[in-house]
C-alpha cells in the first residue's frame, strides 16, 4: 500500500473518500457524498500553488497540527515543556475493516507524539464516526492546549449557508441561518455542559443552491457532554472547513509518557434532500442510539411540578394523580420538593431521602396510592448539585467545586458537586442503588441547574494538570451507565435547565429529553421546529400546560397544546385540578388518539412543513412502509377571513407518498390521491377556536 491510496468508507447511501496527500504528510477529503461521487476529479482539486501560505493551510485536510498548518487554523495544538509549539508529522500506516472502518496513523518522533484518525460507520444509517487518538509516545510529557476531534471540508460555490441552533434558557433550538464567504463562524460552551445558548450541532449548504428539499446538505453534531467549541472556516478557492471538538477546563491537557487521550466522537452525515432530509439522517442514527430501548413505549406522563411547585404532600398529589390516570395518563412523575429540607431552593439538595412530613403514611404507601391507578411512580432528581444548608454539604464540604480562598458563587441557591471525584460517583450511584431499590419507581427525571464557577479541586495536585471538563463527563456518563445497567426498566429523561445538555452521549444513556422549560404554545412550538432539525421525536418529552407566552403571548387552544406536545412524547404538567369537566373529556379524546399513532410518531419517517413562521404548519410522520400517515398541524398566524369574505382553507403539502395511492382520513373519511396531497396539500379551514388538528392518513 503506498501513501497514496485511497480509502473508501460507505454507508446506506453515502461515499466518504479520503486519501493520503502533501507527500505522505496527511490526509485529506477527495469526495464525499452519495454513492458513485467518488468517482470523477475531486472537487478539491487545485494546481497546488500557493502564495503567502502553506500547501497545508490550502488543503481540504482532515486533522492537521499547528506546525505543519501555521495560519489557516490547526486541530490540535502541542508541545513539550520549555519548547516551542509544534508538530511535523509524517504517515505511519493504515489499517482498513473493509468500507466500514479506518484508522490512519501519524507520527512526529521527535516531539514524542503518535496521532490516529480513526473512522467508522454506522450501520443502517449515514452517518460516518470520527475521533482521533493522540499518544506520548517520548519521553516527556505533552501539552495538549487544542485538541479536536476532526475537521470535515465541504465544497461551495461562493460561500456557505450555514444553519444552525441558538437560543437561551427558555427559548433554546431557535433554527438560525447565516452565509459566510470569508471570515470565521465559531459557537462554544465553556459552562461544563453544551448550554442553551449554542448546540453542538452545523449544517453546511453551498449558498449558491436555493434553501430547498434537493440542496445537498452536510452535517455534524459533537458527542460531548461538558465544554465544546465548532468553527467553519471560509476558506480561499471555495471551500468550507469545520472543526470541532472539546475545551480543556484548565486552558490545555497534560499527556504524560504512555498515556493516550482520546478525543469525543464528531458524528458527520450527509443528505442529498436538504435540512429535512438531514433530519431523517440524525432521527434515524438516534434511534438506533437508543438500541434495545427504542422499542420501550414512551409512557404518557403527568407531571406536578407546575401544579404544587415545592409544596409536595401526598392528598394533594394523589387528588393529581386521579385526576390524571381518569385522562389517560400512565405515568405520574413527583418533581421537585419531595425529598427533605426541600421547602424552597435554599435547601435539600443532597440529602435524598423522602421527607416524612410530606408523606405521613409513608412514601411506599404513597407509591402504592399511585400505581393503585394504574400509573407508573416517577421523581425528579438533581444529584449533581447540593445545597449549602444540607446535611451532605455539611458532612463532605470537600465534594463541590471550589478555589481556596475565593467565595463560592450560588446559582439558584446552590453549589455544583465534582462529579470527577470517584466518591462522589460512588455517592450518587449508591442513591440511586438506595431509591430504586427501596421504592417502586419507575422513570427519573435528572435535572441540573446551575454552571460550574470556581471550578478547582484543591489538594488534588497542579490545577492545570486536573483536566476536571473531563472528569466531570467521564463521572456523569459513568453513573447513566450503571443506571443503564443495574436498573434497566427504569426510564431516565434528561434535563439542564431545559435544553442545557442535548447531545448523543447522553442521548445514547437516556430515554427522552427535555428540550426545555418553556411550555408556551407558541413559544414551544418554535424551540421544537428547531430541536426536530438535529434530534428524534421519541427523545423529545413536551407538556401540555396552562403556561402563557414568553416570547409569544398570542393565545391558543388546548387542542393547540395537545396538538404540540404530541409531536414528541406527550406529557401533561398544568394544574389539572382548576380544569372544568370539558377540559378533562377533550384531554382525555387527545391522549386517547395519541396512543394510536405515538408509534408512526416515534418510529416513523419525519418531513417538517413550513415552519412556525408560516401562518401554517405542520410535522408529517410516515410509518415504515407508508401504510399509515400522522400529520400534526397548527395555525400559527392569521386567518382567511371566510365566512366573511372568500376564503379557501390553508393547505400542507405532504412529502414521501406513493402518489399513485389513495389515503382515507381516519378522522373524516375524505380520500386523498397521493398526488393530490403531494400538488395540492392536506386542507385545513381554521377558525379563531380550531387552531390545531391531528390528521391520520390510511393508504388503501
């Protein structure tokens, strides 16, 4: 095999085609697409001039170091102590599993370091794996001060449009597009987890190619649960490069002789049917994520949080619980407050014990109440935080994070656990031990809110030698792990405050997600458009609650609620007590009809219509085979004016169908040409109370 080879990796769809350039010095992309685009004259081909840079800062590489790539921007900077940054490496070897997998080494042996671009496919997707594995290899130890993943070019025309998700707490997701011809784009957390603000997660199109359902569309998503930065770098001669990868609490990481750090996964895929068709790609990848669990019912929840807040005791819990189980509801979830020394923020977290005062009969015998309803039991839980007033905090002080000699920051009342520590991995998992074995519980909901600040751990040797971003992920990951392991009929949803920590490592731990705290129709609606672009509907739990508008105050129907929580994973958070008998009969209709399609919902093939810009919209959800079709579909913007002028019903062009096939609307009995529905669309006579509607479509 000689440096220059090519290598081929294939997915159900997709070429990836990488080979060895720059006389043996790296590696780079020659085509990357569907099947058969490797074939042809690379897209990347140039006559190999420079001018005022270096071949390497021109080439479409894909991981290059600071040395050998001084100017355009490097994956990885190294050194060793008392010498200047820098690596010269040069092609090791190869090793190939076929077109699924590869593993390309390099090394610099003067500076001591071997690296390994490692990539592998996933099955029944496309979506390429890629990481890298850097060893020290001398004698010395190693500066590691960046270290990405991978880096991935994409060809364009004159610039790039990229899309990608923003946001803050309570209006995460939100879809954002910009076009860079030239110049840096850069997002990052530096908040321990991926944070509301940005999402660990880009789609590149040549900006050239309109916004449409054929632009071929490229993307990304980083699997780490703690600090990350992603740049795309406009590049000259018409090209694209994205890197991304994780950042070092701590400024750099240290590698110590024989040591080898390996760095998260970049997740990359490809789509040749636009920003949907990219979203089928993640959907797809996620719920084989998900493994066996994919096939466990995503129970219909009722959560009391919004209904008592902390003032948790069992006659008005179970008076919810009733209620709820009598609309249908299989789950019953107890938030926060339960446990004791929780009345308010100010105290509770880490002492997790059942709060007697709140449970007089005792906690199993309110257990017991609940499920006697026919509902699975659920509690929230934050084992990452603790609160200074606890009895744990005043046993372990030692466990938060904190600096000596500088005052502790309270977010929410509270301070963060060093989840790195392994007592304090071993203390939350023998909670969790303790809670789900003592108690028939069933789901947890495991919240964190609030930031590392003063993130050291004193005594435990050279602060710049902790890497603590690290060990914080590798101790969270470890307890879902073990939660995964010994307790694997309970469901666990994820939660930061929201949406503060969405990404595959902990969507491959987890059944569901909390994409956020905002349950305002509108408001929701539009944090879930956006999340739907790089995630699946069976991780995505959503509410229906009586909340107003924060962004959007316009107010809307139930239906409309229900409509909007049942694109995802149905739950129901509002007061439940305060609604009127009509209010609990239409509840009851809508979670009745959700369980008939929640399988189309989260197995099925998803097309997003429109966007909640548009005065309608909708999600469509086509069964594997297309025998059955969910629509849901809102009114968001303003109506015809019919009956009082002329006015023809608003209309969602459906995608995916057999056109030559004729589909009957359970609901109504109206039949549809797959054409039809494909040129004209599924009609939708909205009123100033009919909002929202759920559509199921029968193929004959």
């Amino acid at each position: 095999m000689t440096p220059h080879d090519r290598w081929l990796l294939r997915t159900e769809n997709t070429t990836y085609a990488v080979r060895i350039a720059g006389e043996g010095r790296w590696a780079e992309l020659t085509a990357w697409g569907p099947h058969g685009v490797e074939t042809g004259e690379s897209p990347f081909a140039h006559p190999h001039r420079t001018h005022f840079i270096t071949p390497a800062d021109a080439a479409p590489a894909e991981y290059l170091p600071y040395g050998m790539r001084p100017f355009t921007g490097a994956e990885l900077v190294a050194g060793r102590h008392g010498q200047d940054r820098g690596t010269w490496w040069t092609f090791d070897s190869a090793t190939a599993d076929g077109d699924r997998a590869l593993r390309l080494a390099f090394t610099d042996e003067l500076q001591g370091l071997c690296a390994v671009l490692c990539y592998e496919t996933v099955p029944g997707t496309d979506v390429i794996l890629r990481w890298t594995e850097l060893s020290c290899t001398g004698d010395g130890e190693l500066r590691l001060e960046r270290i990405d993943s991978a880096a991935v070019t994409v060809p364009v025309t004159d610039g790039a449009r990229l899309t990608y998700l923003t946001g803050q707490w309570s209006q995460e997701f939100t879809r954002t597009q910009l076009e860079l011809t030239r110049g840096r784009f850069e997002m990052a957390s530096t908040q321990g987890v991926p944070g509301h603000a940005y999402v660990p997660w880009l789609a590149v199109q040549d900006a050239a190619a309109p916004d449409g359902h054929d632009t071929p569309t490229y993307g990304v998503a980083l699997e780490w649960s703690g600090n990350w930065h992603l740049t795309a770098d406009a590049e000259p001669g018409g090209a694209v490069r994205i890197a991304a990868g994780r950042v070092p609490h701590e400024g750099a990481v240290r590698l110590t002789p024989g040591d080898t750090l390996t760095t998260p996964r970049l997740a990359c895929a490809f789509s040749p049917d636009g920003l949907d068709g990219l979203a089928r790609v993640w959907h797809r990848y996620e719920r084989r994520l998900s493994g066996g669990r994919m096939d466990r019912t995503r129970k219909v929840l009722y959560n009391s949080w919004e209904a008592t807040g902390f003032d948790v005791d069992a006659a008005a819990q179970l008076e919810l619980a009733r209620i709820a189980a009598g609309m249908g509801a299989e789950l019953f979830v107890v938030d926060d407050g339960w446990f004791t020394g929780r009345h308010d923020e100010k105290g509770g977290l880490g002492d997790w014990h059942p709060d007697p005062a709140n449970f007089p009969d005792g906690f199993d015998h309110f257990i017991d109440e609940v499920r006697a309803t026919g509902m699975d039991f659920g509690l929230w839980v934050e084992p990452e935080s603790v609160s200074p007033a606890s009895a744990l905090y005043a046993e372990h002080p030692d466990w938060v994070y904190r600096i000596d000699g500088r005052p502790a920051t309270l977010v929410r009342e509270q301070l963060l656990l060093d989840l790195g520590r392994r007592d304090v991995q071993d203390f939350v998992i023998a909670t969790f031990d303790r809670l789900l074995g003592d108690h028939a519980i069933s789901y947890l909901k495991w919240d964190l809110n609030r930031p590392p600040t003063e993130r050291g751990r004193p005594g435990a040797g050279p602060a710049g030698a902790q890497d603590l971003d690290a060990g914080h992920v590798a101790g969270y990951l470890r307890v879902l792990d073990h939660l995964r392991d010994h307790h694997p009929h309970v469901t666990v949803e994820g939660c930061a405050g929201g949406g503060g920590r969405i990404e595959h490592a902990t969507l491959a731990r987890t059944d569901v997600m909390w994409p956020s705290d905002n349950t305002a129709p509108l408001d929701r609606l539009a944090i879930q458009f956006g999340y739907l672009h790089a995630h699946a509907p069976h991780t995505m739990s959503s509410w229906v609650t009586d909340a107003p508008g924060v962004f959007d105050p316009r107010p809307r129907s139930l239906a409309f609620r229900f409509v909007t929580a049942m694109a995802g994973v149905l739950g129901i958070g509002a007061d439940i007590r305060t609604w009127s008998a009509e209010q609990r009969a239409e509840a009851a209709v809508w979670v009745n009809r959700y369980k008939e399609i929640r399988d189309v919902v989260h197995h099925g093939e998803v097309h997003l219509l429109g966007t909640p810009a548009d005065a309608t919209c909708g999600v469509q959800y086509v069964e594997h085979g297309g025998a059955r079709i969910a629509v849901t579909a809102w009114n968001t913007g303003r109506l015809d004016g019919a009956p009082l002028v002329p006015g023809r019903p608003a209309r969602l062009r459906l995608r995916g169908l057999d056109l030559a096939a004729r589909y009957t609307d359970q609901q109504t009995g109206a039949v549809h040409s797959g054409a039809h529905l494909r040129h004209y669309g599924l009609p939708f006579a909205w009123t100033a109370r009919y909002d929202a509607e759920l559509t199921v479509l029968i193929r004959q």
